[in-house]
C-alpha cells in the first residue's frame, strides 16, 4: 500500500512540475515577444503634443558617523511641447523645453540644481517627393529664468541670470530625416551668438565675451543631430547633439553641446528618469588653479516621479476654395 502512496505522490509531483515548467515557458514567450511601435499613417498637417516630468528625492540623517546633510530634499521637473507641420514636400519641426530643478539642504540651504529653457525651431523642403534629404533652415535659443550661484565652501558666487548668458544660432543647411526618430542637420553656413545682458557678468568678462562687452558672434560649421525613440519595452531615449567650429578663432577647438533623457515607465503616470548634459565651450574658462582653461562640464540627474504625456493633436487643413 505504501509502494502505491509513494508512486501516486511522485506522478502527483511530476504533473505539478510539468505544468507549472508549461506556465513558466508561455510567461518568457509573452515577456520576451517583440513589440512592435505603432506606426502613424493617419494624415494630417499639424500635430501636437508633449509631456511633463515632476520628480522628488529626499534624505535625512541622524547622528550619521560618516557626516553629511541633516536634511536634503530636491525637486526637478521637465516639460517639453512639440508643434510639427508637413505638406508633401514642406516639414516644420517646433520643440519647446523646459527644465527647473531646487534643492533644500542643512548645509547651504536652498538653490536651483537646474535651469534651461530651450527652444528649436527647423523649416525644411525636400529636394524631391520621395527623397530623405531637406532643404533646411534652424533657429535656436537657449538660456535660463532664475539667477544661478556656483559654490565655494560657503560663499555663493553669481554666475548666471535671464538672458545671461543667452545662446541664439540661426543657420542655413541639409537636413537627413531617414525615419521619423533621427534628424541628423549640416550647415557650413551658421551665426551663433552668446548673449550677456548682466552688467556684472560682462564687467568680468565671463562667458568667453570681452570684458564690458554684451554680445558675441560666430561665423562657422553646426552640425546637430536629434534622436527620439522607445528603445525598449516602457523605456523612451530622447537626446541631441550639436557641434559648433568657429571659421576664424581655433576651428580645429569644435564646441559641443549634448542632452540626455531616459525615460522608465513603471506604471501609468509614474516613471523613472535619468539625465545627463554634457557641454564643451573652448571659450568658457571655468577649471585650473585660476580658472584658465577650458573644460568638459557634466551635470547628471536621477529621479523618480509623475510623468503625464499631453494629448497627442492632429489637425488637417481644409484645401482653399
């Protein structure tokens, strides 16, 4: 009789194991299967839309043998507003960013952690009906709102405010749209201007202007590249690239400037998110013992918050009578 207990026990086991090994196989199948990005071929003229981030971190210490901040709670937040217009051989591409970042601690109380305020505007005809090449035409600026303070020890120094300094370019070039997630725009022919409207500022000459000087312009190459796509299953790469050589002071010194955004769905309207800018001005002399040369600057963010994408608008002109 125990003979028989111990052969239906190990069938009974047997048939549990195999069936649970047939759920665990059709559970990889479902969350290893490739999803494929919905492909937009309604018609329209204008489409709009976007997307807010709002993140809070926060620490708090006590009696902490290591040291540090008592308290610290940081806030940031990014919106971004597209507007895109196409006609057969017209495109018009219009994005608007918004980046504001604070932060509160024991040690120097409260003060921003990011600023920027970004706006890129590109006009394009295509050479042909079926090409992938544009006659192009772009017009940036970038700055930020609040005054800005770098930090020694203690002391607060003044670094930056509206408009100051202020990054306007408008070129003229070729513009490569393989798909609609790469950009890839050439100019040999670009106007970058650095703009320095604070009076203080320009008495230090910062910003690689003369001193008392408020505005300075470049003639040279610029090269951007724009990339947005959901590189994974609920993960969103955004980031753009340009490069700069000034055609008469140090062309082979290019200046860059990059962004970086990854964005990780975790649920309906909450998300992970990490940043990273990364920013090259053979004119911005900010490191050495007396801060005399140039540099690499790097500003990284990690965050998790509220994410809400605005409602995707298309519009469809009605033809003239």
């Amino acid at each position: 009789m125990q003979k028989w207990l111990v052969i239906l026990l190990f069938c009974f086991v047997c048939n549990r194991s195999f069936a649970q090994d047939l759920v665990v196989a059709k559970l990889r199948t479902e969350t290893s299967r490739n999803i494929k990005k919905e492909v937009d071929t309604t018609h329209w003229n204008w489409k709009t839309g976007g997307l807010y981030n709002f993140n809070l971190s926060q620490s708090s210490l006590s009696n902490w043998a290591a040291g540090g901040d008592n308290f610290n709670m940081a806030l940031t937040s990014y919106f971004n507003y597209f507007a895109y217009y196409q006609k057969p051989r017209h495109n018009w591409d219009n994005n608007f960013d918004v980046n504001l970042g604070y932060i509160q601690s024991t040690s120097l109380g409260g003060r921003k952690n990011d600023d920027r305020v970004d706006i890129l505007s590109k006009y394009g005809y295509k050479f042909d009906s079926v090409g992938q090449l544009y006659l192009s035409g772009l017009f940036n600026f970038r700055s930020q709102i609040f005054d800005g303070y770098s930090f020694s020890g203690n002391t607060a120094n003044f670094t930056s405010s509206f408009l100051s300094p202020a990054y306007i370019i408008l070129s003229a070039g070729v513009d490569y749209k393989p798909n609609s997630e790469l950009s890839i725009f050439f100019s040999p022919l670009t106007s970058r201007s650095t703009i320095l409207l604070n009076n203080k500022l320009s008495a230090q000459g910062k910003y690689g202007l003369d001193t008392g000087s408020h505005i300075f312009r470049e003639t040279g190459l610029f090269v951007t590249i724009n990339y947005n796509s959901t590189i994974a299953p609920n993960v969103t790469y955004k980031t753009r690239a340009d490069f700069f050589s000034n055609y008469y002071q140090k062309p082979e010194n290019v200046n860059f400037y990059m962004t970086n955004l990854f964005l990780f769905k975790i649920h309906k309207n909450f998300s992970a998110s990490y940043s990273l800018d990364l920013i090259y001005d053979d004119r911005i002399r900010i490191f050495g013992p007396n801060k005399t040369a140039p540099g690499l600057q790097l500003k990284s963010m990690i965050g998790i918050g509220y994410v809400k994408q605005l409602q995707v608008k298309k519009i469809v002109e009605k033809p003239k009578l």
